[in-house]
C-alpha cells in the first residue's frame, strides 16, 4: 500500500510517499518552508501562507513522484492534515487532497497534525515500539500523552498558557532576535554563561504534569527592563538562562510522566524537540533512570508531509478505513484525544 501525504497547516508545505510494504518504508519526501516570506513581518501571515501552498503542492508533488518512481496510478489513498493549525491554510491542503483522490478515486485518510508529530520518530532508523509516553512540544502546543498504540492517545499533561515554543519565540523577540526565533535564541543562548541569570521553573513542584511558560517569558520582560542597555553579552546570558529554565521543566514532567505511567519508552515530538540543549539533557537523566528516549530525525521536527503520510499509513494498517473523497471539513482546534 502506498499512501500519499500532504500537510499545509501553518508555513511549511510537505508532501511525501510511504509505502507499508517490507515492513514500511518513506520513498520520497519535499518540503517548502516559508520563513524568508514570513520573516518581514515577525511572524506567520495567514494569508500570504495559504497562497504560497497554493502555489507549492503540484510542484512538490511531481518532486516527489519523480524521486520515487512511482506514478499517480499506484496510490491506494491519500493523506493529509485535517486540523489543527491555519484554517485557510487547511483548506489549501485538505482541497488538494480531496481533489486529486476524487479524480483518482481513491480514499482519503483526515490526519491530525499533533498525530503526525507523536508517530514520527517511527521514521527514524531507531524506531520505539507500542506503549511509550510522548512529550510533544511545537510552537502551538506542549503536551505529554500516554501512547498505547495508533489512534490511543491518554492526554496526561498539557500547558495551562504558552507552548513551550511559542515562549522561545516570544523571548526571542524580547531579546531582538529575527524571525522565527526559536532557533535563533537557542543559537544565542550556546553564547551565553551557564547559572549566571536565574529565572524561575514555573509549575516544577506543583505536583501535576501540566505546564506553564508564560511567566518564564514575563520574568525575562522584568529583566530586560531593568538593564538600561542591554549588551550582547547580556542578551546571551538571558537566552541561556531562559533555555535553562524551560529545559529543566520540561525534562523533569516528561521524566516524571513515565515514572507514572510505569513505561520505560519516551518518545520527543515536535519543533522543539530539535533544541540540543533539551536533547542532552534528556540523554542524560534518562541514562541515569535506565528510560529509552526516541527522538525524530532532526528533518523531521519541523511540519512535514511524511508525518502525514506514515500516520495516514499507520491508520489504515490500523484497520481506521479511509473516507470517500469528496466532502470535507478542516479542523482549526481539534484536541488530539478527540480524534
């Protein structure tokens, strides 16, 4: 079986091939990031995005079909992200999708996009295996789930405010950095010295295994202010500081989440999963307590489309039978336990 994965739910335009044969494997995959577009403006514009997919997906389709080698003819369905994320942008995506498996006449498989991100490090070359705790943690969500296997999701924690990276990015443009500036920060934050700006751990004692991190970037506001010029060298030491404070939250729940769960396998989702800091961190207490993390490749951290296609995949291997073409509806807010 091969399916056919395109996602377009916010500024990045993915399209991919999986096949579940052998085992499964990815057979091609491409992707257009619209951050150079975006990056005059500080941040996402809805409707210059949804134009820019409108624009990428035959293209990025015809990409992949050619390193593939395989044609139109030998799909069995299609894939694509359903919510949540960008309506319009949605609608790009979810249209397409509709369009070419009508003409096709195949079935389409709706994917939630925060599914995608949990299943991902089944791409990798190291693969966890059914039940682990996921930490899922992007720019619109920071999440722990129990994981028992495809469509069995147990929310156990989640952020009561700021995702962990739309706190990076909110700092980062605290602290004058470009857009998108979560990796910037990080990048400046390696720059920085260690302990020397404190800053508080919202939420780490407080029992639960939800978060906070929008009084993490308000103490940072407070410590700008009191500077009356910033050197670099001072922005660098708060980047540090604030990557330290968010990191030690976010290993200490993800950790405590599978001491709870009783689980041995933690798999780390999503943009921010890509952060080094948070990655060695991670390793390193997770040795120590003899717990097995997973991570995505790294080209796989950020919204792609073969997320999409192996969920897709995953679902029908599943025996979740994909829809008639035709008809469809996005999702913008779609919790992930209620899909």
């Amino acid at each position: 079986m091969v399916v056919l994965g395109i996602e377009s739910s916010c500024d990045e335009t993915g399209v991919a091939l999986y096949s579940t044969a052998a085992g499964g494997k990815l057979l091609a995959h491409a992707l257009h990031s619209q951050v150079s577009m975006h990056a005059d403006y500080g941040g996402v514009v809805p409707e210059l995005a949804s134009r820019d997919h409108v624009r990428r997906l035959v293209p990025l389709l015809r990409q992949v079909l050619a390193d593939s080698g395989c044609t139109l003819a030998q799909l069995d369905a299609v894939a694509y992200t359903q919510g949540p994320g960008l309506a319009g942008a949605l609608l790009v995506g979810a249209a397409f999708a509709e369009a070419l498996a009508t003409a096709l006449g195949l079935p389409t498989v709706p994917v939630h996009h925060l599914e995608g991100h949990l299943l991902s490090p089944l791409l990798s070359s190291r693969p966890p295996s059914f039940p682990f705790v996921a930490l899922l943690v992007s720019g619109g969500h920071s999440q722990l789930m129990h994981v028992t296997g495809v469509g069995l999701y147990e929310l156990m924690g989640e952020t009561l405010d700021d995702a962990a990276g739309e706190a990076f990015d909110k700092t980062a443009k605290l602290l004058g950095l470009g857009y998108p500036g979560g990796a910037a920060l990080a990048a400046l934050a390696d720059s920085g010295l260690p302990g020397r700006v404190k800053l508080p751990r919202p939420m780490l004692k407080s029992g639960d295994l939800d978060f906070s991190f929008s009084g993490l970037k308000t103490a940072v506001v407070t410590r700008v202010r009191e500077l009356t010029a910033i050197s670099d060298e001072q922005r660098a030491d708060i980047a540090c500081g604030f990557q330290e404070a968010i990191v030690e939250v976010l290993v200490s729940k993800a950790l405590r989440a599978v001491k709870v769960s009783g689980l041995q396998q933690l798999v780390v989702a999503g943009g921010v999963g890509a952060n080094r800091e948070l990655r060695r961190q991670l390793d390193a207490q997770a040795a120590r307590a003899r717990i097995a993390v997973f991570y995505p490749e790294l080209e796989f951290c950020t919204d792609n489309g073969a997320m999409i296609a192996l969920a897709g995949a995953l679902r029908l291997q599943a025996g979740v039978s994909g829809k008639p073409a035709g008809a469809f509806a996005v999702r913008p807010r779609w919790p992930l336990t209620g899909s």
